[in-house]
C-alpha cells in the first residue's frame, strides 16, 4: 500500500475557504454555483479531501468570497503544495512570508503539547513580543510592528476564553528565564505573567532546570503536537517544528508518536507545576531586585 503524505497544506486551504465563505454569509450551493462547480465538490475542498485542486477553481473562489490579494497567493500557494510526508513551509516561497498558516492550525486546535526554548506567543506579554518581533524584523515600520503584536495579543484569546479554552501543556526550558529579552523590566512583568497564566485549570506548565542535563540524547529543538480531538472529521494529530527559514508539518503516526514520546520524557524530569512558578517569581523579584 502506498504511504500517505501529510494532508496539512489541504486541510488548511480547506479551513480559510471555509472562513471566507461563512464570513461572505453564503452557502456551499451558492458559491458552487457562482464558480460552475459541483457543491460536492467544493465540500470536498473545505474538508481538505479533495484529491485534485485547481488553481482556477481557488482563484474564482477567492475572486467571489473577495479575499485580498495576500489571501489568495496564500491559497493558491497551498493549493501547490505536494502531498509529501512531512510538509516543509518555507517561508515566501509559494505562500506570502506574512501570511501565517500556522496560527489556522492553532485556532482549530482543543489542546496544544510544546517544547520551547523562548516564552512561546501564547503566553507572552506585549512588550516581550514588541522585542522578539522587532528584532526579528528590523526594517519594518512601527505600525506594522504594532499591528503584529496586536494579532499576537489576539492569539491568546485561545487559552484564555472562557468556553472551551485550549488545553496547554507546555515544556519550557530554563534558558527562556535567563535570558534577557530586551530589559529587565519586560523580563520580571514577563515570568510574573507566566506564573499567573500557568495558575489556569486548562495550563500545564513545567520548567526544564538545567540540571535535568539532555533528557533525549540530543537537542529537539523547540516543537508542539496540535490535537483537533474531532472524531468524525478523522483530522490527525499535526507536529509543528518551526525554524529560522520555515517549517516543518508531520501528520504521519510514526512522527508524532515519536515528539509524543520526547515530550512525555521532557515533562518526567521538568519541575513540577507549583516548583516551576516558585522558580518564575522568584527570578522576576531578582530581576526587579537587579534594575
């Protein structure tokens, strides 16, 4: 039998047609119609089951749901990408570099299992994100920035709603408690704001100490496991490695079971939920200590 490859590119095309569509405040039959199509067909296309996809059918879509300019290279860049095992997103090559297709997967998520090395966004507080994203971006214009951390900002509605928030289980190593992102100030406000967070019933969090060496043999790097729980989609669990240049989408069982296993040891020699915010508070009272 012939292995099957990752579905990440189509589902997610699938789930920005579907926003499109219900934000138009049309019906499948209507649009179908409106682009000569079958409403089978463009079913099919919602639910990331299609198994051809034409780049005519996905500029007519964008054309009649009226998605901008960015949306629709983003779509048809997806519409592109190869069904491999594991789906390597390169940033700005077929999809716009500001077009993020991550945070689609983050959004239909109900719980979320990571590994980081820095605050991760979910959790961090404006002026710690206005740094990384400057920094990251050095020639771009403060509205642009500002516009950034604001649709960072809004990504934390995730864990903090109040219906159905996202389970976050989440590993962070202790180098993220150390080092300085922009000035001591942000780093205390920033490890208080964690300790908070890590106090709601649907956040796990775990500090790895230094002194629980390399628990895997080597250095993962950072990752998160996305789990859609929806048993009559049929929707797999997604691995998500980002790197410098992109990132990397594994749908395939072997591969997440594999990052399962390597969270499921990170977390055995993590401290404990409560040690893990004594150690937060107490390096932010030493960073106010330091100013």
């Amino acid at each position: 039998m012939a292995e099957v490859g990752s579905t990440v590119p189509r589902r997610q095309l699938g789930r920005y047609l579907r926003e499109l569509r219900q934000q138009s405040g049309m019906t499948i039959a209507e649009v179908a119609k409106r682009i000569e199509r079958g409403a089978t067909t463009l079913q099919r296309l919602e639910t990331g089951q299609a198994d051809r996809i034409r780049l005519w059918d996905i500029e007519a879509l964008c054309q009649v749901l009226g998605a901008d300019a960015t949306e629709t290279e983003a779509l048809k860049g997806l519409a592109q990408q190869g069904n491999m095992k594991g789906w390597w997103h390169e940033y700005g090559d077929l999809i716009p570099a500001n077009f993020d297709v991550y945070m689609g997967l983050e959004a239909a998520a109900v719980s979320l299992t990571s590994y980081q090395e820095l605050v991760p966004g979910l959790v961090q507080t404006p002026d710690y994100a206005r740094v990384l994203i400057k920094q990251a971006l050095p020639r771009t214009g403060e509205p642009e920035i500002a516009r950034r951390v604001e649709m960072r900002m809004h990504r934390q509605i995730l864990v903090n709603r109040r219906a159905q928030p996202i389970l976050y289980d989440v590993v962070l190593d202790e180098s993220a408690v150390h080092r300085v992102v922009g000035h001591r100030r942000i780093m205390a406000a920033q490890l208080r704001h964690l300790a908070d967070v890590s106090t709601r019933p649907n956040v796990t969090l775990r500090i790895l100490p230094y002194t629980a060496g390399v628990p895997l043999g080597e250095l993962s790097g950072p990752f998160s496991v996305l789990n859609f729980d929806d048993a009559d989609s049929g929707e797999p669990e997604v691995v998500y490695v980002e790197s410098y240049t992109g990132a990397l989408y594994f749908d395939d069982a072997d591969s997440v079971e594999r990052y399962r296993e390597a969270h499921r040891a990170l977390r055995q020699v993590a401290l404990d939920p409560q040690r893990s915010r004594d150690l937060l508070r107490q390096a932010a009272r030493e960073y106010d200590r330091e100013r």
